[in-house]
C-alpha cells in the first residue's frame, strides 16, 4: 500500500508541474541615444535597485599588456575631478549604498546597489555616475592599485589552483586573447603606466560598448531616466569589433608541473561552444 501511495504521489506532483504555467522573466529591452544597450527587470515589494554597467573590457582586450584591463578597472573608483577613494566611499556609506568594480576575461562590471527612496536614489546614482565617467588616476592611488595588484599575483603564485588553472589557459588557448592570467604578471605589471590604464579607460568604458542592467522596484519610465542618466555620463565612442573565435586544440596535451603542496590540482578541457549556440544554455544548465 505504501508503494502504491508513493507512485500516486509521485503521478500527481509530476502531472502538477507539467500543467503549470511556465513564467518568462519579464525583460524590457531598448537602447539609449548615446548607444548603450538597457535591460531592465522590475521587482516589487523590495526597496532596492541594483545597476550594473557591463564593458566588453576583460582581459581578452589587454593585447601585449596583461593586466591592463584589469587595472583600469580597479581605478575606478579611486578617483573623480573632486574626489579621492576614501571621500567616494564615505559618499556611498552616507546613503546606505554599495559600490563594486568586477572584471574578468570578457567583461568589465561596474555594480551599484542602492535603496530606491528618493532622498538616496537620486543621490547614489549622481555619485555613481559622477565615478564611473569621470575617472581621475591620482598618483598615490594608481601606485596603491599597482603594488596590490602584484601582491596578489605573488599570492596566488602560491597557490597550487591559480598556478594550475593559469597553466591550464595557457595550454588550452596559447597566445590567443584568453591565454593568459587577468591580473597579468610580475613582469608585464612593472610595464603598465597610468597613461596606459587611461587610454584603455577613453576606449572601452563608453556608451556604445556598455550594456547597463537594471533590477529593482521601479517604473519603466524611472528605468529609463536611470539608464539615459548614466548612458550620457559616458563618452558616446565607438562600437568594438567582437573577438574572435578560438580555435580548438587538435592534440592531446598533457602538462605536469612538481609544486611543493599537498594538495593536487588537475584540470581536463578543451574550448568549448559560444555563446550564440543554440545549445550554450542547456550545456550550462546540464
């Protein structure tokens, strides 16, 4: 009886999912004069906005420089006309606001996560666009940024899956733009100036390549306020070209580096699908 119960059970949750309705995300989707490409979520209930302005600007665009991309992104936010690192973060903390900068291979985030009552709102996102276009490389921070930047670097050449995932990259895709370490080397670290890290911050954090997402409890027309707001705080530009599709590896390789941990790492791959596959998603997902 107890098997049975079970299988009618398990009959009734099954058939239960299947007649649900399926719920589509509610994306809205346009684009701004200036070029930036908007997607915008609304959730009620929860007083909070989060905005993230996306640049195709990893690492993949470093060219001979490694580590510039990922340099650049770390300065913003050290810095504006008016402003030091420690004056933009109180500006931020007096409103209950968080500010972030992310990079990786492919993309550069800046994110912003603020509470939407009016007295904050409006004043989060003055102070977010006012960092994110007008970015100021003082000396004292770039050096901070710089001497942090190789720590980190030192650190993980301790680490048995940095030193193993880096090999890993290097193997899979050679001199291709995601052969190599986001925050770069010992060595190419010494050759990035500030001017460097500027010319790549005029170049890449533009309108027309910033993709600006928005979640949270407001309207559309706030959304595109919002999105116009910081679209127009950027330098217009121009559209990049996309990079090129990496080529796949038609021998095995095997790679052995002695490290003097403990711990093994061991990594097996090969380039993958891209993401305008139509079978990119359920690889993902499964």
């Amino acid at each position: 009886m107890r098997k049975l119960l079970t299988i009618f059970v398990c009959l009734f949750l099954s058939n239960a999912f299947a007649a649900a309705p399926k719920k589509i995300l509610p994306i809205q989707h346009w684009s701004t004069k200036a070029g930036a490409k908007v997607y915008f979520v609304k959730i009620a209930n929860l007083p909070m906005l989060d905005v993230r302005v996306i640049f195709a600007a990893g690492s993949a665009y470093d060219g001979k420089k490694a580590g510039l991309a990922s340099l650049t992104n770390s300065m913003i936010g050290e810095g504006t006309e008016n402003q030091n690192a420690s004056q933009i973060a109180e500006a931020f903390d007096n409103i209950g606001a968080q500010f972030s900068t992310t990079v990786g291979r492919d993309k550069a985030t800046v994110l912003l996560r603020t509470l939407t009552t009016p007295k904050y709102l409006y004043v989060a996102l003055h102070e977010f666009t006012k960092v994110l276009g007008k970015m100021r490389l003082i000396p004292k921070a770039w050096q901070r940024v710089r001497n942090q930047t190789l720590a980190a670097i030192k650190v993980n050449e301790q680490r048995p899956g940095s030193v193993a995932m880096n090999a890993f990259y290097e193997t899979v895709y050679g001199n291709q733009p995601y052969g190599h370490d986001p925050l770069g080397t010992l060595s190419s670290i010494e050759l990035i100036s500030s001017k460097d890290a500027l010319s790549f911050y005029k170049r890449y954090y533009v309108a027309k390549n910033a993709d600006i997402v928005l979640v949270g409890d407001i309207t559309l027309a706030n959304a595109k306020q919002i999105a116009n707001q910081i679209s127009n705080a950027l330098p217009q530009g121009k559209s990049l070209p996309t990079l090129k599709l990496a080529k796949s590896l038609y021998n095995d390789v095997h790679r052995h580096i002695q490290f003097s941990a403990k711990q093994t790492a061991i990594l097996v791959g090969q380039v993958g699908i891209n993401r305008k596959n139509s079978e990119y998603f359920p690889l993902v997902v499964g």
